[in-house]
C-alpha cells in the first residue's frame, strides 16, 4: 500500500505500526511515532493498523546543539 511517510511517499507491506517500524531499522524505544497527525506510544503500536494514503511521521531525537 502507499502511506505518506515523513511527507514523501512511500510503499509498504507492513500493516501496522510496530512492523513499520521494525522493518524501517528503527529500535522501537528510541523513536516517536504519529498516525494521521496524533501521537501513537510504543505499547500501542502493533494495535495500530496502516491503511492506504495514511501519514505516518516517525521522529528520532537530534544530538547536538
């Protein structure tokens, strides 16, 4: 299916959140996740399904100053 993932588009397999995730290389504790503009925690993730056209933001934290 299609989603929008941090604003460009991109094909997945994977429908839910916690496989989006995993299967992207992030390490599940380490990033933040949105669907559809709202905040989804982690324990949520695998209960939150992907569907075609949904926006997906996936955020890790910036070092530095």
């Amino acid at each position: 299916m299609k989603i929008q993932l941090n604003g460009a588009s991109h094909d997945t397999e994977q429908n839910d959140l916690a496989a989006l995730v995993a299967a992207l290389g992030h390490e599940a504790d380490k990033v933040a996740t949105a669907v559809d503009g709202l905040f989804v925690a982690r324990t949520a993730r695998a209960q939150t399904p992907l569907h075609e056209g949904c926006a997906v933001e996936i955020l890790a934290p910036m070092e530095g100053g």
